[in-house]
C-alpha cells in the first residue's frame, strides 16, 4: 500500500487526500487549525466533478514530528509527501527544513504550489530524493474547518524537478509514473510532462498578473477590468512580460498565444462577479501572500535574463508592500 | 474688505480661513460635516508655525446657493472663492457647476488643490473670471469637525491659469497679487510665478508617486522603503517618469535634481514612521481618492507627448481599480 503524507491539507491538499485515498492509498494529514474537525470528521468535500458530500477520513497528526513518529511505528518511510502548503521560498524556517523528519530515504516530494523556481530549496535539502513538481488548476475552497468546495475543474500538471524524459529510467520519473497511476485510479485527471516548467509557466500568465493586480486593487478580475479602460491592457502587457521572461528562459513553448488564451478566459467573465484571486482573499484575511513564489521569483529572473518587466516589478514591490504590512501587522510591529 | 468664500473645509481650508481672517478680508466658509461645530466654535488650530489653540470665526453656511444669497444681502460679490476640495475633474456635477452661484463677475477663483490639468473646467466654465492655480505644502489634518492639525511647514505656489508674466496688466494677475498681499498680511509665505505648473509638476514628483504607492502598499512611505530593496529603485524610476512627462510638456525646469531631492528627503525619513499620504488616508477611510487628478492626467499627458511612463500606469490602473472599489462599495453596488 502507497503511504502519502500531506502537508498542507488546506483546500488542494484535502482534494487529493480524497483522490489518493479512493486509489487505496494510505493518506495522513497533518492538520493544524482544522485538526479537531478532520480527526473527528474527516474532509467533506463538495465538488462539482467528483460528487457532493463525499467523505475522506485520513489519518491525522498534528505535527511533522507525529507525522515521523507515524512512518516509524509502521516501519514504513513514506513513499510520497505532498506539500500543498503556500509557497514561501526563503522562509526561516524553510519549509524544507520543516518536513525534513518526516523525509525517509525514498521518499518522494511532490509539490502542488503555485509560482516558479519554488523546487530548489527541497532538491538542495533533499539531494537523494525524487522530486516532483506540480501544477493544478483546481478551483477548491476550504469554507470551514474541514469542508471544502470544489469547482466543476480537475487537472493536475506534473514533472520531475529537474526535468527528466518520460522514458528515463531515473527513480524520479518512476515516481512520477507511480504518482500518475494513483491520481488516474482516484478518479482525477493528471499528465505527466518531460519539464513541467513550461506549464508552471503558463499558469504564470494568469497568476503573476492578475493575482497582485487583484490583490492591490482590492477586486475581483472582472470589477478590475470595468474600472479603467486601460485596464484589458495593463494585464495583456504583464501577461507579455510573463511570456518573455519564460521564453529568455528556454521556455520557448510559452506563447503571446497562451497569452491571448489567458486574457480572452477573462474577458469572457465581464458580466459576472469574476474570480477573487487567491491573493486578495489573503489580503481580505491578513495572511501572507505568496508574493515572492508567484511574482519576485519571475521579476529576479527577468532581471537575470535582462528582460524588462516594468510592470511585473510594480505588481511586485507593491505587493511585497503589502504583505510586509499584512506581516507586520501579525507580529505587531 | 475683500470679501473671501471658501469651498472645501478641511484642513487647508480652515488655515487660510485663519490666514486671510487675519489679513483682515471677510471670510465666508461653506461647511457640511462640520458645520454645527464651526457654526458655534469656528475652527480651532493648532499649528507647528502660527501658535497653539488658535480661533478663526468665519460666517458659516451650509450651501453654494446659501453663499450666493449671503452675498447677495451684502450687496456685493465674492472677491475670491477659493476651492480647497479635494480635486475630482470630470466628477458629475462638476466642481465647476456647483460652485457657480456664488461666481460673481468679477469674484476670482483660487483653486487649491493637488494633481494637474485641474484648471482647465473652471476656465471654461469661468471664461470672464480670473483663475488663481496654487500649490501647497502645508500638512494639515482635520482630526476632528472644526479642529485642525498643522505641522511646521508653511507655503502657497501661486500663479494665473492661463499662465502670465507677473508685469501683465491683465486682471487676473492684479488678482493674483492682491491675492499674495493679503495672504502675507496674514503672516503666511506665498510666492507668486508667472508659470505655477512648475511648481504643480514638482510637487508631482512626490505626489503622483507616493501617493498611490502608498495607497496600494497600505503603508508609509518608510515602510514601504523597507518592504523591499526594490522599493526605492521603484519610486525612483516613477518620479523619472514624472520629471520626463513635465520636460516633454516644456516645463524643462523641473528637473532629475528636483526627484533627487524628494528622493533624499523620504531617505532621510527612514528611521522614523514616515508620511501617511492622502490617498491612504482616504482608503482607510473608504473615501474617494483623487486618482484622476494625481495620477491619470499626468499618465493621460504622457501619453499625448509619446513619453512612456510604466510605473505611473501601472500605479494609474491598480489607483483606479481600488478607488472604484471605494466608489462602488459607497453606493453599495
């Protein structure tokens, strides 16, 4: 039997403790803030694609520590940690350093997170390991404790880091190949890619442009769009500064077409309320935002690439504006 | 006795209704939120400069149209009005509109207010009356209806919109140094300029910059300084934009050295709490901010003189995109 932990068993983490249970997984959730309710109730999800009031009851630890404890009562390593925490690169602690008791010797790492240049720190900490990097679309919210809202969206992107051919025989794409197995058996849609970059990238489009722009206008992308008539352009720009830096990158498969794509998705919400980005539900709640994984990671490597990117970098020292204060505010400095 | 209306009485309203009070002129004040407070215990000052607990009594009405009738009894127009709202242009009704009852033919209007091609309404709503533009550096807070804050900076930029040499004979300058008599006879500085969009366009540097900065930063400028090594490079490069928009115009006195100084003096700030700008003032407050005036005409400005200027539009947009917000959330759509 498969042993997955998952760290982060916020609204993505929960969705795929449900998918890897179904695959007959050995799934243990390390809960915090919704620890009482998952270990009594387990995850009740409600998703538009897999069903309504559907039940996944995990195991459930409190810590890392008691995640380790866990594997070493068992005998057994676990074969997969997901992270699907926020991505915080350059965090004291890193979160490297964080599930590293819960790390055995094969143990995988997948990370579902969002941003770019967010894997290195766990292959530095972790040189032995496979790791796997990945992209999801999932819509999920946790509306409470332990109840989480899906949208009629499934689809997860994911490679090894760094990227491997699919037919290598390196033990991170067998891994990967076993981690798709499991996703396909729950029921989810997953795809495997040579260098998962290129999609991280694409999905950069969208979230380092809209999720600051959102965050710092304090709207939804459609009320962002009604509000200026320079707005449509102001976000088609900052999508094509993401399209360049992923192209000086090698990128060369991230497109003006990808692009258009991204923005036509957009318009094609005018008329209704919109999204709220991930980032301005944090501002809205005063938690960290992931500036740094999802827009200075892509401004440092522009810089390092000489491509400019003049309005990526406001979207970026304002809103690390903004989380410093949001920050600050929670220490009560 | 010059006869003075004054439309807008916040804070800078209130100082020069003390200022010209002591010159001697009648001053008449039109209030609203505070009119109960002023209408009983005039404004009370306290001020870095002129002295602690100062009273200025002025006569207080409730409306343009109770002004227009006040100087009607009187028998004679308002020598000047001065504007010292907050600056809307393209509001619907205009400024311009709800100021006209009390425009008498000969009354001069002083506008005081922030951003640039702010004049332009009024000349053409007022095509037979002088126009007085001018700058102030005066911090002034209204902490409560009728009291006033002032720190230990005094200062009025005046000059006639259309600009004229100060050796015309045209009316609009014998207005503007009468206006500047009275203003020193009150004990105030004021310097008049043949051309004020100068000095409108240096006080830019800070003001288009900053202010929105801030705003959407939710921070002081010092905080912001140092949220981020980018920060500085940030507003910075803005205030470029700001210096390259003016020359391009003409005003080639304002120059890198007045964005060097205005850098310098936010630096030399550091260490303390810094500056709350207005426009962050008024999002903490859900008030409107002045978007338009500070930030979109300049922007709108570049735009016709081929100056590129992306951090401002980006500052204009996500500006734009927050104060709809605030507009929105107040008529509760």
């Amino acid at each position: 039997m498969t042993r997955v932990l998952i760290f982060g068993t916020g609204s993505i983490g929960s969705v795929y403790a449900y998918i890897l249970d179904r695959a007959g997984c050995s799934v243990i959730c390390i809960c915090r803030s919704n620890y009482d309710v998952v270990a009594t109730n387990g995850f009740t999800i409600n998703s538009a694609i897999f069903g309504q009031n559907l039940t996944v009851r995990p195991h459930v630890v409190k810590s890392v520590e008691d995640a380790a404890t866990y594997a070493q009562e068992q005998g057994q390593d676990f074969d997969y940690i997901i992270v699907s925490s926020k991505a915080f690169p350059n965090a004291t602690p890193s979160t490297a350093s964080v599930i590293a008791p819960a790390v055995g010797k094969s143990t995988a790492i997948l990370l579902i997170q969002n941003g770019i240049a967010i894997e290195e720190e766990y292959a530095t900490a972790f040189p032995a390991n496979s790791i796997i990097s990945a992209v999801t679309y999932v819509p999920a919210t946790q509306t409470a404790p332990g109840l989480v809202t899906m949208g009629a969206l499934d689809g997860l992107e994911i490679g090894t880091y760094p990227a491997e051919p699919l037919d290598s025989a390196m033990p991170a794409v067998t891994a990967l190949k076993r981690l798709a197995e499991l996703v396909a058996a729950g029921g989810a849609t997953v795809t495997c890619y040579p260098d998962v970059q290129v999609r991280r990238w694409r999905k950069m489009i969208v979230n380092a442009t809209w999720n600051p722009t959102c965050a710092l206008a304090h709207q939804s992308d459609v009320q962002f769009m009604d509000a200026s008539p320079q707005s449509i352009e102001f976000i088609w720009d900052a999508m094509l500064e993401v399209v360049a830096v992923a192209q000086a990158l090698g990128y060369v498969d991230v497109t003006v077409k990808d692009a258009e794509q991204q923005l036509d998705r957009a318009k094609g919400r005018i008329g209704t309320k919109g999204i709220e980005f991930s980032m301005l539900a944090d501002v809205k709640g005063e938690r960290p935002m992931e500036v740094e994984a999802i827009v200075g990671n892509a401004v440092r490597l522009a810089k390092e690439k000489s491509v400019s990117t003049p309005y990526l970098s406001a979207l970026y020292v304002l809103s690390k504006g903004l989380d410093t204060g949001i920050m600050h505010r929670a220490a009560n400095i």
